[in-house]
C-alpha cells in the first residue's frame, strides 16, 4: 500500500539533490499530484518527466520560484491549488549555504543565507498554513541540518538560519495545531553524495587541508558513529512517515538523521 495515496505535495529546491530525492519519493509513495518549485526550471522539467514515468498516477507542476519573494511563493501555491485542488504536504527544501570566518563574512552574503534559508521557509509555511487551516489538514516538513542544533565552524550564517528555522517550526505547530495541521523539522547529517558536497566542499577542503578527495570523504565518514554519511533515504524514509496519518500525533519536532552525530 501507497503511505501517501491521494495526497498533493510542493517541494521547493525540487530540481536536484535532495529535493529531487524527496518529489521522486512523495510521487512513488502515491501522491497524486507533486509541484516542483525551483529557480532552474529545465532541471526541473526533467524530473518530472522522470517523476510522471516512473509514477503514471502522479502529475506533476513545474514553478519557477524564489523562496524569498513573497509574491513567488504566492503564486506557487495558488497555482498549486489551481492544479490540483488542495495542498495536503509543504516541504519546504530550498536553501543555500556560503561560509566565512566571521571576521570576513560579507554582510549582504549572511543576510542572502538566512533570507534563503529562514525567511523563505517562513513565507512557504505561512502561504502553505493558509490553505491547510482552510482544509483542517496538512503537513509542513522543513529541511533543516545538524547545524540547526550545534554550532558549525566558519559557517554562522547557515548554523544561525537553520537555528532559527526549528524555532519557527515548534511556534507555528502551535499556531496551527487546532487546525489540525502538524509542523516538523528534519536535520540531516552530511549528505556526502550531494551536489553540493560533489561539486564544491570536496575540492575546498581538499585544497584547504592538503589531502585528497577521498580523504576528505573518510574524514568526514569518521566523524559518525554508524560510519557513514546522510543519505537520500534516510531523509525521505523519516519524511514519508512524518508526512503520512501513522505521524497523526507528532507536530514541532526537529529530527536528527546523523547517524549518532547528535
């Protein structure tokens, strides 16, 4: 049986990574209909052709969207609902991360990080809670990171927006709780297949500490108790239960997927 049959999602940051991880998931789980939100629309366009053959029951939405425009997020959720008549899952996914040593770190770039990564989510749950107080049903899921729960060297600005993003979540599960609408929060350790750990992190530290790309990776896997770094599917396995009716009676928590880390 489909966990989430029937159900309509918005994921924002849908185009690759984890957040194509998570739309590929929520459509295999049995949503009926799924809107990929993201600034690069064509890599977006190809996931759901892959998401619409892979799951024929689920349509699909593309919409180009950033999080920290209030009208764009407007206009992604009213042309979710247009779409599909109801808005059952948010996830809000999309977020940056540019690190500095505090003594060097532009301000225009701290702020960019936590408009992104804070002030988006606000904008994508408060849009969302509108049409799910409505409802008397829904689920808000915010991507979150480890660095939501303990400092994270060099990188402030995405340690203090992720800080702030769990105490948004637990004050608008009270919000919205008489509503019957649950909000939580997932912290990933290192997803160390990751773009953004494939394409950036490795060769910075690499450079940075001397070793080699490998070496960076087992340094990083050495620093987890079970071995290993954060995967896709640990992130969406916790997430399709949070999003499903088994979760009906857990609302403002943040998760640790770390595998012990925290």
């Amino acid at each position: 049986m489909k966990r989430l049959e029937g159900k309509t999602a918005i994921v924002t940051g849908a185009a690759q990574g984890l957040g194509e991880a998570i739309a590929t998931r929520l459509a295999q789980e049995g949503c009926a209909g799924v809107t990929l939100a993201d600034l690069q629309t064509e890599k977006a366009q190809a996931v759901a052709q892959g998401i619409e053959t892979g799951a024929p029951w689920c349509k699909t939405l593309v919409v180009k969207c950033d999080v920290t425009s209030e009208a764009e997020v407007i206009e992604m959720v009213q042309r979710h609902r247009q779409a599909f008549g109801k808005l059952d899952i948010m996830v809000a996914n999309a977020g940056i991360l540019i690190a500095h040593d505090i003594t060097e770190f532009p301000a225009d770039q701290w702020k960019k990080v936590v408009d992104v990564n804070l002030y988006g989510y606000f904008l994508c749950a408060r849009e969302a809670a509108k049409v799910m107080v409505q409802q008397k049903s829904g689920v808000i899921i915010q991507i979150n990171s480890k660095s939501g729960k303990k400092g994270s060297f060099r990188n402030s600005a995405y340690a203090a927006s992720k800080f702030g993003g769990i105490g948004l979540t637990q004050s608008i599960a009270l919000d919205l709780a008489p509503y019957g609408v649950r909000v939580n929060a997932i912290c990933p350790g290192n997803l160390l297949d990751s773009p953004l750990w494939r394409d950036s992190l490795y060769e910075q530290y690499a450079r940075k500490w001397g070793l080699t790309v490998e070496q960076v990776r087992r340094k990083y896997e050495d620093q987890v108790p079970l071995g290993r770094g954060c995967t896709y599917d640990d992130v969406t396995n916790l997430l399709v239960f949070l999003a499903s009716d088994e979760a009906s009676y857990i609302t403002g928590e943040a998760y640790s997927v770390t595998g012990g880390q925290l």
